[in-house]
C-alpha cells in the first residue's frame, strides 16, 4: 500500500491540488489529512509578505482571515491570491469560527452563481452546518430562558 492509499482523503482531493479544496470541499469532507494537507502545502509554505495579516490568519486569527477575505475577494485579485485567502478563512472556520463560517458562506455563494457545479458541494455543506449550529444555539437559549423562567418561579414561591 503507498502512502497516498493509505491518506484518508475525500475523492476530490486527488483530482485537484490543495489550493482548490477551500470551494470544494463541505466541512464533513475536511478529514484530519485534509486539513494536514491545507496546512502543509497551502498555509504554511506561502508567504504574502505584503499584508501582515496572513501571517496572523494563517495561525488561526478568524479576524485577520475575515480581514483579507473581504479585502482580496474582488474579481481583479489574481487567482492564487483568492485560494490562498480562501484556505486560511476555511482552516478559520473549521476551528468553529462563526464569523470566518458566515463569510466563507458569502464567497462561496458569489462564486456558485457563476460555476454552481464547482462549488454546490461546499456551499451546500457550509450553509447546513450554519442552519445546523444556529438551531442548537436556538435550542440552548431556549433551554436557558426555560431554566431562568424555572428558576424566577421557585423564587417567587
């Protein structure tokens, strides 16, 4: 067996390079290789000597991501530059950042409406996770209001 055999990675991951994952692969996909392979051969070896932020959102700061994300995300930024930006604010987002999650959503949607096949499956993935984290932080409040409303009634007894 070689060692790519033995790499736990998403079927898409062999057909494209580790640059392009960020829009195609949904947040179940980002095994820990995958996310070995973001780091190792997009994160870490890419130097954008010009902005000081990518040093920070490389290391896992979702405002500096966020930051270069809305900076870099326009049609004149230069393809490389856009997946770069795109990985670190994926990598943020697979940390549980909210925000790093809800602007990948945007760019993700800007995109899917000019190539809905390219990028379907991670906009699909990264939208139902946001539903899915957004109903249990619902239900959790919901649950606190219930324990405070229990809590106020045993008071005024």
């Amino acid at each position: 067996m070689s060692i790519i055999d033995a790499l736990d990675l998403p079927d898409v991951c062999f057909t494209s390079t580790p640059q392009n994952w960020w829009g195609a692969l949904a947040p179940e996909d980002w095994t820990p290789d995958a996310r070995w392979g973001l780091s190792d051969r997009v994160l870490e070896p890419l130097e954008m000597l010009f902005d000081p932020r990518w040093a920070l959102a490389r290391a896992g700061d979702p405002a500096a991501a966020i930051a270069l994300a809305i900076a870099y995300d326009r049609s004149d930024t230069h393809p490389a530059l856009i997946n770069a930006v795109m990985s670190a604010l994926v990598a943020n987002a697979l940390l549980g950042s909210a925000a790093a999650r809800l602007v990948l959503i945007h760019c993700l949607s800007k995109r899917w409406r000019l190539d809905p096949a390219k990028y379907q499956r991670a906009l699909h993935g990264w939208q139902e996770l946001d539903r899915e984290l957004g109903l249990a932080a619902a239900g959790s409040m919901e649950l606190v209001a219930a324990v405070i409303d229990s809590s106020n009634q045993e008071v005024a007894r």
